[in-house]
C-alpha cells in the first residue's frame, strides 16, 4: 500500500510538472507584457530589464486610445465575431449532423483543408468579389471572410459529437413519427450543446483575433480590435509599453469568455473525444 501510495504522488508530482513545462512560456509572455504594459518607456527599455515598475502608469492606455478609436474597433470585433458564430452554427450544426450520419468522411477531410488553407490566399478573390458587388469596406464583407474561418471549426468540432452518439437514437425517434429534421432537432442537438458550447467559443475566439482580412478589407471605420495593435507601431520607436497595452486590451475579452467558460468547454472536449 505504501509503494503504491509512493507512485501516484511520484505521478501526480509528474502530471503537475509536465503542465507547468507546457503552460510555463505562455504564462511567462503574459506576464511580461503585463509588465510591459503599466511601466513607462524608460522602464521598458533599461538595462538590466525591470519587471516591476516602481511607478505604474496608465499613460500606454490613453496612447492607444488616442491613436485609434479604440471603441469603435472594439464594437466591430464584437458584431463581426458574433454574426460570425451564430451563421457558423447556423450552417455548421447541421452540416456536422448530415456528414456523421452520412458516412461522408471525404467531406470532412476537405472541411479540413479549408480550415488549414492559408488566408493569405483568398484575399485577392475576396477583395475582387467584394468590388464588384459593392461590399468593400462594409462589415458584411468582413463577416462573409471570417466564415471561412468559423464555418470549418465548427463543422470539424461537432462533428466529434454527432459521431459519437448512437444510432439508435435516431432511429428511435424515426420510429416514433419524427421526420429526420426533428429527430436532429430535438435529439441530436440537445445532446451536442456541449459540443456547440465549445466550436462557439473556438469560433469566437479565431474571429476575434483575426487581423490580414481587416486590415485589407475593411475601411477606417470598419476595422477591428487586431488592427488597433497595428496602428500602436510606428517608424520613430518602437513604443512597447503602448504595443503591450493595446495586446492586452485585446485579448482580455478573449481571456475572460474562456475563463468564464473554461468548465463547459472542458466538459464538451472530454464529451466529444471519442468518435464512432
């Protein structure tokens, strides 16, 4: 009992080891740009680094929002990611439900291919398609571009859930008088809610972070958190105290939707790992 009490602490001490190896350069790069954040550029560019400013200031904050209209920026990230998510599920939830019960995995394969497509790579159909019918500079054209982004994550998440589920639910509803759109509806989907909680959450996430289709897509007025970061930089300096801040104030919404969510998007990865 005791050499096997001595090997799961031996375990255990190892699991939390192995995490803080895999998490440590993140947190670290967080941190530092926290710091880089409320100290002066005097600080931030002293020899050896100091990681604590005696002094914090909130002056790299009012830089960014003089720079850009920040809470312009912040209102198109929020319409453009949302109208994103919810055409995504829209389209998506039933789309994962048609090629699970399918069998059509050959669809699946070039959902994938999409998703990993780089995006470099559609700007230039997009930015002509978006000329010629009068999109250009419109936030429809930045929510039609961030489909490709959205669309592919969540078809490829839920698909995980809808596989997983037995078929004899829905043959049980069938047999029941449901047509194959209600049995979808009030079977399949109930059960996949976990699995939608999370291709929402990773959907939102990589439309939120998004930076080439706004900054080539969109006018002044129609630009998004990410190109806030970008307009921090400039020839003069590299003013990193303002670049940290404005890194910051964009990914805290991000931040907090995870942390928020953190116990179902777990609960819907563990729930959606297992296909077939």
């Amino acid at each position: 009992m005791v050499v096997g009490g001595l090997r799961r602490l031996i375990g255990r001490v190892a699991l939390w080891l192995s995490v803080l190896i895999i998490v440590s350069p993140a947190v670290l790069v967080f941190l530092w740009m926290l710091s880089l954040a409320f100290k002066q550029d005097v600080e931030n560019l002293a020899n050896p680094p100091i990681l604590i400013s005696r002094q914090p200031t909130l002056d790299n904050f009012a830089e960014v929002f003089r720079r850009s209209p920040f809470g312009l920026y912040a209102l198109n990230s929020f319409v453009v990611s949302t109208s994103t998510t919810l055409i995504s599920l829209a389209f998506g939830v039933p789309a994962a439900y048609g090629i699970a019960k399918s069998g059509a995995n050959h669809f699946a394969f070039l959902i994938l291919i999409s998703r990993m497509t780089p995006g470099l790579s559609y700007l230039i159909p997009w930015f002509i398609l978006f000329r010629f019918v009068g999109l250009n500079n419109t936030l429809w054209a930045l929510i039609i571009t961030h489909l490709v982004i959205g669309l592919p994550i969540v078809i490829w998440v839920m698909l995980g859930f809808f596989e997983s589920q037995h078929p004899d639910l829905d043959d049980a509803a069938l047999t029941d008088g449901c047509t194959l759109w209600q049995a979808f509806v009030h079977v399949a989907m109930p059960l996949a809610r976990p699995g939608m909680i999370v291709a929402s959450v990773l959907s939102f996430i990589f439309s939120w972070n998004n930076f080439i289709f706004a900054v080539v897509l969109a006018g002044r007025d129609q630009r998004t958190l990410p190109v806030a970061v970008f307009n921090v930089l400039t020839f003069e300096q590299m003013a990193w105290g303002a670049l940290a801040a404005a890194a910051l104030l964009v990914t805290l919404p991000v931040l907090v939707i995870t942390i928020v969510l953190q116990r179902y998007v777990v609960a819907g990865i563990s729930a959606g790992a297992v296909r077939g």
